[in-house]
C-alpha cells in the first residue's frame, strides 16, 4: 500500500495536468479541494481517522463558547448526531473531557486531555504545515488573506457563517493586548482572541449585508 507522502508528491504534479485546460477559478476550486483531501491522508501508523484529527484539531483550536458539539458540527459542515459520534470516539480514547456549562446545565464544553494534546504532535496535517511554513512571509501572508475572503465568501454565498478569529471580526474591538466582543458581549482574555469562533462576522459577509441592506431600500 503506498503511503500518503508518496501520494502527494504523485498526484499533485498530476492534478495540475488534469486542471491545465480548466478555467483560473475552476483550477484553483480544484487544487483546493485536492490539498485538503490530500492533507487528510492518513498513512498505516495513523491512530485516528479523518473525521476524528478534524475533531481533536477543532477543540485545540477554537474558544470556549465554539467548543460545543453543535460548534463542531457546524465547522464540519455535518449533522449533530454525525458530529456526537466521533466526539464520543474521542472522549473513549481518553483525548477530549467534557465540562458542564456553569450558566446552563443542558450544554457542555470541551478540552483536550494531556494525551490529546500529545496526539497533536502526530497530526497527518503537519506537512502542509511545514509546506506552508516553506513560504516566505508575504507569501504566506496574501495567502492567508486570500483564504479568509474566499471563506468569508462562500459562507455569505451560501448563507452560512464562516469560522474565523477575532483580529478581522466586526463584533471585536480591541482595547489593549485583549478585547471586547459585541456579540458575546463579554470581555476577551487574551489567549481567546486567536481561537476559532462560531460568532465570527467577517468583513466580506457584513459588506454583502450592507450591499443588500442599500439595494433593499426604496
């Protein structure tokens, strides 16, 4: 059985064959969808699978308030009960622990143990990190820029809300090395304002709001 390195060295040459003709748009929907299953790939070490590296990497990575099951099931863009399951999974491995809300006894948050937060260092996402890391800092910078807009994007086409930080949401106002979210409206300690958030409001989406907002007037 070839392993995953072996395949994305493979196909990725291959690929950009295969999208030549394609339209610059189409071509770059393609190559995006083809990194990230090929991100995914899973070699025959992998303890866990696709599904579930999404889940450890969503709860190491979002705030307080996203680290629910329906926060894990929107940002996987699957059902609540699809979504349950593999936090289940995880939980039996003794890789995630669920706390109780302190306000409301019918929700629950979750962190990662000491083991998941081992496991991380096995993540299969780890070398289109250091692809990544091998662009030079501009690079990396219009490319990031390029892949907010273009989720911000999709989520106003689509009517949906994208996951994002803190440091472009409109609900954010930074005061000091913290900040304030109007939408939570709470203070925000300063290790929360670089996790993912379920409330985030890009710019791209509360520009398509305006735009309607005026179009929508008389």
């Amino acid at each position: 059985m070839i392993e995953g390195p072996l395949v994305k060295m493979i196909s990725i040459p291959y690929l950009l064959r295969m999208t030549d003709g394609l339209a610059p748009a189409r071509r770059i929907a393609e190559l995006l969808v083809h990194l990230g299953r090929a991100a995914r790939v899973e070699d025959t070490r992998s303890r866990l699978t696709a599904a579930q590296w999404t889940c450890l990497r969503f709860f190491a990575s979002a705030n307080g308030s996203t680290r629910t099951p329906s926060g894990f099931a929107r940002f996987q863009a699957t059902t609540r009960g699809t979504a349950s399951q593999t936090i289940k999974t995880l939980e039996h491995k003794g890789l995630i622990i669920r706390h109780k809300s302190s306000t409301d006894g019918r929700s629950v948050r979750f962190d990662l143990t000491e083991d998941g937060v081992t496991m991380l260092a096995e993540d299969p996402l780890r070398d289109l990190v250091v692809s990544i890391d091998d662009l030079d800092a501009e690079q990396r910078a219009d490319l990031m820029d390029a892949l907010s807009q273009l989720a911000a994007s999709l989520a106003g086409t689509r009517q949906t809300r994208a996951f994002g930080t803190c440091s472009d949401c409109t609900h954010f106002t930074p005061t000091g090395d913290s900040g304030y979210c109007a939408c939570m409206a709470v203070a925000l300690a300063t290790d929360e304002i670089d996790k993912l958030c379920a409330s985030y409001d890009g710019p791209v989406r509360a520009s398509k709001l305006e735009e309607e907002t005026t179009n929508d007037r008389p």
